[in-house]
C-alpha cells in the first residue's frame, strides 16, 4: 500500500503531466487555426472543380500520387495532385478538398503515402 509521503509527489508529477498536455493540445489547436486562416486566404482549387479546370486554372501538377480506394461504393477512389504549395483531394474526378502543404502539415510527404 502507498504511504503518505509518495502521494504529494505523485499527485504532483500527474498535475504537471496534465499541464503539459493542455499546453501542447492548445499549441496544436492554434496552429491548426492558423493553418485554417491561411488556406482560407489561398486561391486553392474549390469544392466541386473538375480535375480539367484544376488543370486549366493552376496548371500541370508537380505530381500525380497514385489512387486510393475505389473497392467498392463505399469507397470511392481518391486522387492527389500536388502542387508546389498545396495538395488536391478529388473523389473520382471532382474537388473534394484543397490542402496547403505547409512544414507544420503532416502532408509534407504526400509520396510517402504511396
């Protein structure tokens, strides 16, 4: 059984744990709203662009990565151009989203995801 004089230490090493958390949770939110205003500030390809005026309006992407899914209904296939500054999302041949590809991303490799 815990004796008295581990408790205060323990409860101590636990608050300054859920500290830290907090902080690292608030630094994530803020960068992802920053990130968020960025893009939103972006002339990115909108919702709903086919793949030829993607191409037509912001020319050849750098790459085209390979499709995802397209088993079944249920999953649709995914296609990913990326651009020198941010990636296209299509489901099938349209815009389903326009992300930056910005170092504070977990899309700086999109190749990786191959």
């Amino acid at each position: 059984m815990f004796k008295h004089r581990y408790i205060l230490p323990l409860l101590a090493a636990i608050a300054v744990g859920a500290g830290l958390a907090a902080t690292q949770a608030a630094c994530a939110q803020d960068t992802l709203t920053q990130r968020v205003q960025e893009e939103k500030g972006m002339n990115l390809p909108a919702r709903g662009m086919s793949m030829a005026q993607v191409e037509k309006q912001y020319g050849q992407p750098l790459r085209k990565l390979s499709p995802r899914g397209g088993d079944s209904t249920v999953h649709p296939t995914i296609n990913r151009w990326e651009y020198a500054s941010f990636i296209v999302y299509f489901e099938k041949s349209r815009v389903i989203h326009s992300v930056l590809n910005t170092p504070a991303g977990n899309n700086r490799n999109p190749g990786a995801a191959n």
